[in-house]
C-alpha cells in the first residue's frame, strides 16, 4: 500500500440559490455561499484526524449581503478496521 502524506489543506466553496427565477432583492429570493477550509492529519495506516471550518453568507435577499452568525466547526476522528 503506498504512504500517505501526513498533513493536507483543503479549500472548498458551495454556492445554493433556492430560487433562480428571483432577482436579487426580491423578498423570497435567497441564495447562500459557504467558504469551507479544512485541515486533515493522516496518523497512520488506520487512523486519521479531520478539522473543518464552514463560513455561510448570505449573498441575495431581501436585505441583501448578510454575514448569519452560523459559522460550524466540524472536529471528526476516523479509524479503519
């Protein structure tokens, strides 16, 4: 089995607009982007750990840009047997 490296960084950005038929401003129109930015440790052939940082913003709606204070910190341990 070939190594693993120890240590990655990952960037991630999603985009979800509810409804595309609405411009923006719109009272029900509402759309969402999340930056992610994730650091992984490989500890071992069966063991690895997973820290993930996620920053939603609301880009379109009816008050326009909003920063919502749901930012979601994922700590996650896997382990293979």
């Amino acid at each position: 089995m070939p190594e693993l490296e120890a240590d990655a960084v990952a960037l991630r950005y999603d985009y979800h607009d509810e409804n595309t038929d609405l411009d923006d401003g719109e009272a029900k129109a509402k759309a969402t982007g999340t930056l992610a930015v994730a650091y992984h440790h490989n500890f071992g052939g069966n063991l690895k750990a997973s820290v993930l940082y996620e920053l939603p913003t609301q880009l379109k709606g009816p008050d326009g840009f909003e920063d919502p204070e749901d930012d979601a910190l994922t700590l996650q341990l896997q382990a293979s047997f």
